[in-house]
C-alpha cells in the first residue's frame, strides 16, 4: 500500500504533519483506517476536523489534536480494506 506522510529511518517510521484533505484516507501508527468527512475553517485556517472511522463511527477533533494522531495518508486504502471484509 503507497503512503505518503513518513519516512523510515533507522526501522522506525517518522510521522511528518498531515494537513486533513476532505475525502482523503488515512491510517494513525496502530493502522487504524479513517477517512477526513470535513473540516471546519475559522478566518481560513483549520479548526476541527470530523473523521470516519471504517467501522462507521465518526469523532470531532480540534486540529491541534488532528496533528498529533501521527498519520500517513492512504491513497487505495479504502478499496483494498473492503474487499479484504
């Protein structure tokens, strides 16, 4: 699966900030699966993002929060989860 938003160095994965594109797929460092549904803009810049996890269950968080989840993004993931279920 292409990621994009790490680098391995050393065996170790370096999670780089992730800005939250509506619609994109993202996995956290346990590899859980979660999809941006939106985003909510304060004077232009990002203040909550509402994510979706695969299971269904959505979750606001405020986007100091959103930086810290250490996330790569996914491109196929969302294909590839599905037909795997």
């Amino acid at each position: 699966m292409f990621f994009q938003g790490g680098i391995i160095q050393g065996g170790l994965m370096l999670y780089t900030k992730q800005e939250p594109e509506v619609g994109a797929w993202y996995t956290n460092r346990t590899g859980k699966l979660m999809k941006v549904k939106l985003v909510l803009y304060r004077h232009e810049n990002p203040l909550r993002v509402m994510i979706e996890f695969l299971e269904g269950q959505h979750k606001i968080v405020n986007i100091d929060d959103w930086y810290y989840l250490e996330l790569s993004r996914q491109i196929g993931a969302y294909r590839k989860a599905r037909l795997q279920q």
